[in-house]
C-alpha cells in the first residue's frame, strides 16, 4: 500500500483521527459536478488555493533513516507533496469544503458527533415546528376575526384608560418627588439635630466621667475619714475609760515600802533606800494630792502644795515660809526640824481632803485616821508618827505605808465619783 492510502482526516468536533469510507473515494466526475450545480460558475480550484482545505489533512510521520536535524523523525509531503497529490485527495478536500461552505458545520465529523449534531437540530426542528404552528394558529384567528367583531374597541378603551392610569401614576409620581424631596430636606435636618445631640452626648459623657471621678475620689474621701473619725471615737472612748489618776499614780508596795510609781518612801536599817529616791517619792505624793484637790474643787486652808520634782515643798500661808518635802541625810545625823514640820503639814492638808470626801454624809472613808501629825490603825489602836526625829525607821516607814494607803483610797473616790458624772 502506497503512502497516500495511509492519510487520515480529524473531526473538527472531538478532533479525533477519521479513517474514510471506501466509498467516497468511488465518486466520478459527473456526481461531483452534479454536487456543484448550486455554485454559479465556480472557478477551477487550483491545488495552490486550497492551502485552507490542506489544514484538514493529518499526513503520516515516518522515521528518518538519515536521522537528521528533525530529532529523528521527518513528515512526507513537506516539500513538494502538492503537486504528487493523487486525484482522489483532492476530490476528497473539494467534498469537505463544500459541505463546510453550505453549513454551519465543519466537515468532516465522526459518527459520534454526527449523531449528536442530528439529534440538537432535531431538537431545533421540533421547536421550530412547533413556533410555526402557534404563529400560524394566531395567524388563521387574525384573519376570521372582522373589524366589527374584534376586540379594537376594547383594546382602545383599555388602552384609554391605561393612558388615564399613567398620568394619574405620573401625577402622583410628581407629587411623591415632592414629598420625597421634603423627606429628604427633613432628613437632613434630622441629622444635624442628631449630629448636634451626638455633640451633646459626647459632652455630656465628658462631664459624667469628671463628676464621676470627683464622686469616687469624695467616697474614697469620705472612707479616709470615716476610718479616722471611727479611729479617733475608738480612741476617745478608749480614753474615756482610761483612769488619767491610776494610769500616772500607781500606789502599790514593795515589802515593808509602800511605793507610787514604783519609788520607795521609807527606809529600814536592813534596807537603808536612797535619799534621791525617797525625794523623788515625796515628789509624786505632793503632785497627787494637789491634783486631787484641784479635780474636786477643795481649797486648802493654811498650806498651799508645791510639787517641785525632788525639792517639792508646802507654803505656810500665815508666815509666808516654805517647808521642804525632800531630806538630805540619814537619822539622828541631821536634825532638820523643817523637813519633819513639811510633812505633818502634807500630813493636814491630807485630812482636810479627807473632811471633804466625808462631806454630806459619804459612806466612803479612808481607812486611817490622821490628827497632829500621827496616823492611826483603828483595828490595832496603834498610832505613828510621820517625823522623822524621836521615831524608828520602823515607825516612820509604817506611818507613811499608811499615809499613802489613805491616798490611795482617796484616789479611787474621785476615779469613782468623776467618770460616773462624765457617763
């Protein structure tokens, strides 16, 4: 078999190889001329013009035994292969063409796509068919239908009142612009109004936050000094109950010594207690017994307390003169008249006290009588003297145990009476 029974054609559709039918290549002269009849006066077709048809050709590929430039492989007919084309290829092309000319459709086609072109323009025939039929049912209806009898009348009148319809709807439509247009102004200022409000609100945001803030930094204030005022009235009732008298005289004993504020007053030969402390003693004794005086309103008559620290004294009212309440040395060394003379007058200002709290009736008294400068235990009917000459150390430190039992008695009546008047 020669090399140009090997040519195929592709479907313009699928693009597939096609393989011809025997016969096409059987048609002679007088049935391709007969297809030409419809073409007025075609002109001879010339290989060298139908290069378009030549598109349509897939020529077979051979290996090149040269193996040349190509890769190895080279296309017959690349060169001079239009003029050795046999009759029959161009009989061929010269069918296809003008199939192609004469439709839509390029030629040639697969059976495939044959089937499937048939069965779309079936379909387009039946819809057409059937566009026909409507067109020439309404066709046949126009034309039985008289002037009288038909429906232009009606379609007048119809189309009367639609015009009237329209221009009412224009009418209205003018009037709904209007409206609209006034909508629209409205809602401008409406949004200025509420570009206005938002303005205010931001302002007033503003100022809600400041007072706020003031607000919290009041409370937080208000806290501060609620806590304080509670602190301060805790503490005020704390003091309140606090005994100023028994928190800064504290009457107590130590043995044979009765102490105030932790000093001795009174020596012993087994215990011979310092003169400093002893000063310092008799300067607490005077400074309570001044201050209880004074909390009570008493006045002294003939003496004047004097606390003085250690060199504490009592003024003689009548003579002007000072009796010291402080010594400088032991017994029977120095005989020191004033220093004795001091103390039985602390001695009469502590009975005049004494007088006062049994005032009216009190069933509160001292414990001790005091007269002439000697205390006495009622129980036992022992007196002592608070000099210090002709007396024991004994003697003198028993006297002032007692002296400042009664002081210390006479302290708590006035604890006792003055905090139930400040309650």
């Amino acid at each position: 078999m020669s090399d140009y029974s090997k040519i195929h054609y592709v479907c313009q559709r699928c693009l597939q190889p096609l393989r011809l039918d025997a016969s096409l290549h059987s048609l002679d002269e007088h049935a391709l001329a007969e297809l030409q009849l419809p073409i007025a006066q075609a002109p001879e077709v010339h290989l060298e013009a139908q290069v378009g048809s030549l598109d349509r050709l897939v020529l077979p590929a051979r290996l090149s035994e040269s193996g040349g430039g190509n890769n190895g492989f080279t296309l017959v007919g690349e060169s001079g292969q239009a003029s050795a084309m046999p009759h029959r290829l161009k009989v061929t092309s010269e069918l296809f063409d003008m199939l192609s000319n004469k439709s839509e459709v390029d030629h040639p086609l697969c059976e495939e796509c044959t089937d499937t072109l048939l069965e779309s323009m079936e379909q387009q025939l039946e819809l057409a068919e059937q566009d026909s039929q409507e067109y020439q049912e309404y066709l046949t209806q126009l034309g039985n239908e008289t002037e009288d009898g038909s429906s232009v009348g009606a379609l007048e009148g119809e189309l009367a009142h639609l015009q009237d319809e329209e221009k009412q709807l224009q009418t209205d439509l003018e009037k709904l612009k209007l409206e609209n247009s006034q909508i629209d102004q409205d809602l401008e200022e409406q949004k200025g109004q509420r570009d206005k409000l938002e303005r205010e609100e931001d302002q007033y945001w503003k100022q809600y936050s400041k007072h706020k803030q003031d607000l919290l930094a009041a409370e937080d204030e208000y806290r501060s000094l609620d806590c304080q005022l509670r602190y301060a009235q805790s503490q005020l009732d704390k003091l309140k109950k606090t005994n100023a008298f028994n928190a800064t005289f504290h009457i107590w004993h130590s043995g044979h010594f009765a102490t105030i504020n932790g000093f001795r007053l009174g020596r012993l030969p087994s215990v011979p207690v310092d003169w400093n402390e002893i000063n310092t003693a008799w300067g607490q004794t005077v400074l309570l017994l001044a201050s209880l005086t004074r909390k009570i309103g008493l006045e002294l008559s003939r003496y004047k307390l004097v606390p003085y620290g250690n060199y504490s004294y009592i003024k003689v009212l009548a003579d002007d003169k000072d009796l010291p309440l402080y010594g400088s040395g032991g017994f029977r060394l120095i005989w020191d008249t004033k220093f004795d003379a001091g103390m039985v007058a602390f001695l009469d200002c502590l009975q005049q006290f004494k007088e006062e709290v049994e005032k009216g009736g009190s069933p509160y008294c001292l414990p001790y009588e005091m007269d002439k400068g000697k205390i006495k235990d009622s129980q036992s009917g022992s007196s002592y003297s608070v000099k210090m000459q002709f007396n024991s150390e004994e003697q003198w430190t028993k006297a002032m145990k007692y002296m400042l039992t009664n002081l210390k008695w006479g302290l708590a009546w006035v604890t006792s009476k003055f905090t139930k008047q400040e309650t």
